[in-house]
C-alpha cells in the first residue's frame, strides 16, 4: 500500500472525527485485494480509486464508508458498516473511502479537499 504525498512531498492525512489519518493509495491489485482485511485497530484511510462498491468479508471490526464522485462530491455514506457485508454498485461513484469506525468527518453532498 502507497502512503499519499501532496505536491511538496508531505503525507496526505484527513482529519477524522477524533484524530488526524494518514490516508493511503489503494491502486494496485493486491492493496485492493487486502483493504483492511484481518486488521484490528484500524488507523489510517484507505482510498480505492475506480471503486463503487465494496464489502468487508474477513475485516475484523466496522468501518466507516465514503464514496464520492470524479468532482469529489460526497455521494454516499455508510457509517458502521459491520464486518461480512456488502455494498453494491452505487451510480455516480469514482472513490470510495474507507476510515476506522466512528471517524467519518464528512456528510453527503460535502465536497473534499486536497492540499
């Protein structure tokens, strides 16, 4: 899995709820194919690009799910979402994002930032 770095070389990081997270590129096959799979204590964010639908078989606790938009428009949310779930395609959806329970910061129709 890839740490994101912003222009400048910094890590990217998204405040949560409760804490700042370090968010982390899924782009290839096997990031994909792990996510969060079998991780207890969940830290960080992962952001599966080209992603609208997941699940969380095999995941040992609930996380929280943001998916947006190619204008980075939240679209949908599902907030603890439990282990050996699914959610299916969602129309619209380029990224989902997938933060450790209780620490979505965001509401439908928000839009994300980078910096």
């Amino acid at each position: 899995m890839n740490l994101c770095y912003n222009k400048i070389g910094e890590k990217m990081k998204i405040r949560g709820k409760t804490k700042v997270l370090e968010v982390i590129l899924c782009n290839h096959f096997w990031d994909r194919f792990k996510g969060n799979m079998g991780k207890k204590n969940i830290q960080n964010v992962l952001v599966f690009p080209k992603c609208n639908a997941i699940h969380t078989f095999f995941m040992k606790e609930a996380i929280d799910v943001v998916m947006i938009s190619c204008e980075n428009q939240v679209l949908y949310i599902r907030n603890n979402m439990p282990p050996y779930h699914i959610l299916l395609p969602k129309r619209k959806v380029k990224t989902t994002l997938e933060f450790p329970k209780g620490e979505n910061p965001y509401s439908l129709g928000d839009f994300l930032s980078y910096q």
